[in-house]
C-alpha cells in the first residue's frame, strides 16, 4: 500500500509559519485538507475553477479563475502547490492592508509591468462581472464593467488612456471603500 504525505516536514512547517500567519496546528489541517483534494500536491486551473463555481454556481468563474490562478501560481509550473496555496491564503485572509493591496495588484498587472492601464482593469473587472453573474444588484454608475472601470479612472482625475502605478493604485481604495470592503471580505474567515 503506498504512503501519501500526510505531514508536513518541520523544515516545511517552519518556513511556512514564517511565511504566513498561520499557525502550526492551522498549516497542518489545511495540509491535510490540500491533500485530500489534490492527492499529487498540485492543484491544476481546471480543478480550480471546479472549486470556484460550487461558491459561484449562477455566475461563470473561468475568466477569474484563470486571471487568478496566475497570481497563485507564483513559479508559473501550471500548478499550485500547497506553498502557493497557503501564502495565498494567508495575505487574503489575514494579511495587512498593504499585503493585500500588493497581492490585488499583481492581479491586474497581469504582464508584470508594474503598471495597469484600461485594458488591464477592464479584463478583471469583466471578469469579476460574470463570476458574480445576477447575484449582486450594483448601484447605476457600476452597472457595467466598462461603468466601474471608467469609474476607478475619475477617481484618480485620470482618463482612460492613463496608466496606474501602485502608489495611485493605494489611493484608489482609499478613495473607493468597494475595494477596500472587497480586500477585506475574506477577514476573519479562515
């Protein structure tokens, strides 16, 4: 009978209780559970969006999924390992602010320029649209993808043809309290 891993090693533990802000007994459990569901240690796109659309079964999480899987994936083999996974986890759920402004970003750069520009926010926020489906009534200037990304732009006094850095982009949640409500939505979940 072979032996899957059911631990992790204490050289694993520690980096990750180094890397996260989980503790021992929490890394464990969420180990086991990773596992469980992904007996390789590797979690593919395609079993990713499965998971994604038992939480959203009116909406279609495949654009997301995909935009976000390529955040988790951070040495980019196509899958996430527990690793990835669990840092992941723990900045969206339990990071600060920052962290998670940092993390939110990289989601829209998604060519790793360091800047966002129309297109970039508009491809998430579609995205996010359609993962939501009808679930969520939204209020008339954010009716559309294109109303919402429109909307981040006058916010920072910028037109579309503008790009974001990171600094503007902090100053966006600061000036929306939707981003900031939705970067905080996993707090205390987990």
């Amino acid at each position: 009978m072979g032996k899957t891993v059911s631990k992790l090693s204490k050289d694993d533990l520690r980096s990750l209780r180094q890397a996260t802000y989980f503790d021992k007994r929490e890394l464990q459990q969420w180990y086991k559970g990773f596992m469980r569901d992904c007996p390789s240690g590797q979690l593919s796109e395609e079993e990713f969006i499965k998971v994604f659309k038992q939480f959203f079964p009116f909406g279609d999480p495949v654009d997301y999924c995909h935009y976000l899987f390529k955040v988790f994936d951070i040495d980019q083999t196509n899958y996430i390992d527990f690793k990835e996974f669990i840092i992941a986890l723990s900045i969206t759920s339990r990071g600060s602010l920052d962290q998670k402004i940092n993390w939110s970003f990289k989601l829209y750069d998604q060519k790793k320029t360091g800047k966002i520009n129309y297109d970039d926010i508009l491809l998430i926020i579609t995205s996010v649209y359609k993962l939501i489906g009808s679930m969520v009534a939204l209020p008339s200037d954010e009716r559309t993808p294109e109303l919402r990304t429109e909307k981040f732009f006058k916010l920072l006094g910028k037109t579309n043809k503008d790009t974001i850095d990171m600094n503007e982009f902090k100053q966006l949640v600061k000036l929306d309290p939707s981003i900031m409500n939705s970067l905080n939505s996993f707090d205390g979940l987990v």
